[in-house]
C-alpha cells in the first residue's frame, strides 16, 4: 500500500490522502474512531460493503467494521476523514 498526503488539517484533524492498494493487498478487519469515505480514481475497490467502480464513492461510519483494498487490480482511492485518524484491527 502507497501513501501520499493530501490534507492533513491541524484544527479539526480531518485528513485527505492518496493510496494506492497493489493487486491482492486488503486490509484485515478493522475499525476507526473517525468515519471515512474512499472515493475511487482507477480500478475496483473491494470492501465489505460491495465492489466500487472508478467514479464511486463510499462512506464508513465511526466505529464500523471495514476492510478494503484490492482484490484483483490495482486500486488508487483518495481517502478523506471527518476527524482524528486511528486504526483498530480486529
């Protein structure tokens, strides 16, 4: 996974980054304390919620349990937090 950030905003935390999953690299199970959306720019995002063509956005509330990536191409997002970002693998 490839990371480039955007945003990272010292008032209210939110942040915006650039990633990039490899072919094959999900993410375990996890939550975050923040919500966040994924907005695909190239490929097929893969998450729990459903398969996410370029143009598709989605959204994860706080707390809820996620996992995404891709699954069988390369996959570049931007990602965007309402708050704080943390992880929590399940």
């Amino acid at each position: 996974m490839y990371e480039q950030y955007l945003l990272n905003d010292e008032d209210t935390k939110m942040m915006i980054k650039q990633i990039l999953y490899p072919k094959g690299t999900i993410t375990p199970w996890h939550t975050h304390d923040c919500a966040h959306g994924m907005y695909v720019l190239e490929g097929v995002l893969h998450t729990n919620l459903g398969d996410f063509d370029k143009g598709s956005f989605v959204w994860f509330k706080e707390g809820s349990k996620a996992f995404h990536g891709g699954k069988d191409e390369d996959v570049e997002v931007l990602f965007i937090t309402n708050k704080e970002f943390n992880i929590h693998y399940i």
